[in-house]
C-alpha cells in the first residue's frame, strides 16, 4: 500500500531523514522521476552501529555504506556545524548546508496555571526543585552518569525530584541503579509521554532539564525545553550544546558524574539567575518550525530550479 501511495502522487522534490530503507525508496522515487533528492544527517551513527555489533571494523564498515548514500543525493543537510562536523569525521567531503531543528511549542501564557498541573498531580510544592531528562533511555546518552550525579546531589543535602522520561533498551538498567542508589525518593521514571500538552506542561514547571549526551547532534528537547524558559545542563563540546553559552542561556559542563553534579549545585544556589537563564534560553535557544520552514520552502525551490537547469 505504501509504495502503490507513493506512485499516485506528483512529487517535485524528495526528502530523506535516514540514509537506510525509507532513504532508499527516496533516492530511487528521485532517480526513477528525474527530480532532485535532500537528505539530512541526523544522528552519531557510528555511536549505534558499534553498541549493536560490538566490532568497530564492522561499524566502520557500515558508516561507510552511510557515506555513500549521503554522496549520492543532491543536496545535504545538517542540524548545525557540530554535526557537519561528524559527518566530515565519517569521511564525507561535499557540500553540507546548516538547517537548524525547530518545536512546534509556542511559549505558554499562564505559566502558573501549568505548573499547578504538574505540582497538583506529583504532590510538588510550588518552590521545589524539579529536574527532567526527556528522550531514549540508552546508554550511549550518557545516562549512567546522569542518575550517579543524582546519588551525589542527594548526598549533599540537595531537594530535588527528577522526572526520567523516555523508554529504550537501558531503562530496567537506570531503573536497577537508581535504587541501588537510593534515589527512589527522588527520581521516577515516567516512560514515554506522547500528549505533547502533558509534556509542555512538565518543561513549564522544570527548573532544569538535564542532558549529559555525548551523542545527541543537535536535540529537539533543548529547544523544547527553551520554549517554556527551561534551561538545560549539557557537556561543553558536545554536539547539542552548540549556542549555548555558559551562564548566559544554559550550563555547560565538563563529563561525569561529579562535574554535572557540581555544575547542577551552582546552578540553583541562585533561584533569580536560574529563571534569568531560563528566559535567556527561550529568546536565543528556542525557535518554532514556522520561521523554519520559510527557509526550508525557499531552499527547496532554489534546488528544484537549479536541478531542472541541470537536466536541460
């Protein structure tokens, strides 16, 4: 059904997120009606490839077979320089343009009102400290190192509550130290959260959202989280902590698990500045898809145009 879809309708231009099965359809939908193909890179694939085969000759292999498809495409597409860069570090060597992500989120009016919601529901006071991580429970996003930087904060006297939300292959593992750790008190691991006003709501009452990801490029929760004046703790150097300055619209900090700790202590000695880099975040970090897809529409006619010139 899929396929006998896609043949009813007149595309002029095709656009693939996955150099795998769906980016080959759309390579060969692109090649077979002689119009022109974007591809984007999204994801640390070499990160993915070694945690499933366990050989780095065999995840290197692979990444190789990534590249190829990438250099078979006519246009591709990067969420910013730091994942451009990993994808030059995979041995691509055309031209890669710079489309940032964006969040269907508008900032919320009454803030007040949504986070009631979520303190009424979790039995939060309005003056408690309230950390989220949103996204796959899998090792390679450095989570380990999250929950022990949470076992190190409640040694030192630090009352917080953490939401864990997401679902992945690690998540019994972060369910196990977590109690090992006696953080039960503490954290609760909520699952998947697919009503996208129920997770507004939960970045609106968050003080932090806290992303130690080494493996992200460019991730949408950070935005997210912008977009109701939730900063977010992210690893200088890594991929998604492009744009943020330290202190300013977010917090940087180096990796493990007594660096993030320390860096989440400093960051909420001082309630004012924490809601100041909050609503700093929001005016620098977050953008909504619709002043994106302005750029993306125009990008797309300039590559129609010149393509159809090409085939002249």
């Amino acid at each position: 059904p899929f396929i006998k879809r896609l043949k009813q309708i007149s595309f002029d231009i095709v656009h693939a997120h996955t150099p795998f099965s769906s980016g080959n359809i759309a390579l060969d939908t692109a090649r077979k009606r002689g119009i022109p193909i974007v591809a984007s890179f999204h994801s640390k694939y070499y990160d993915d490839f070694l945690e499933s085969l366990k050989f780095e000759g065999a995840a290197r292999f692979v990444v190789s077979k990534v590249v190829d498809f990438y250099n078979s495409v006519d246009a591709v597409w990067t969420v910013n320089r730091s994942t451009a860069e990993t994808l030059r570090e995979y041995g691509y060597k055309g031209t890669i343009e710079e489309i940032p992500n964006g969040t269907e989120y508008e900032t919320v009016k009454d803030k007040e009102a949504e986070c009631e919601k979520i303190n009424s529901q979790f039995g939060f006071t309005p003056d408690q400290l309230v950390f989220i991580y949103v996204g796959q429970m899998i090792r390679q996003k450095n989570t380990r190192a999250l929950i022990e930087s949470l076992a190190l904060l409640k040694q030192r006297g630090l009352d917080f509550k953490m939401l864990m939300i997401g679902q992945g292959y690690a998540l019994e593992e972060l369910k196990a130290l977590s109690k090992s750790l006696d953080l039960d008190d503490r954290v609760s691991f909520l699952g998947p959260i697919y009503d996208r006003e129920y997770l507004k709501s939960i970045y609106c009452r968050a003080n932090l959202l806290i992303f130690p990801s080494l493996y992200d490029n460019a991730s949408i929760v950070v935005r997210e989280a912008a977009s109701q004046c939730c900063p977010a703790v992210l690893v200088e150097g890594s991929n998604t902590a492009e744009g943020i300055t330290d202190d300013f619209n977010g917090f940087l900090t180096k990796d493990g698990a007594e660096n993030i700790a320390n860096r989440i202590m400093k960051a909420v000695e001082n309630p004012e500045k924490l809601v100041e880099v909050g609503r700093n975040a929001n005016k620098t970090v977050y953008t909504n898809w619709e002043s994106i897809v302005d750029e993306v529409y125009g990008r797309y006619m300039e590559i129609i145009k010149v393509f159809s010139k090409m085939r002249a």
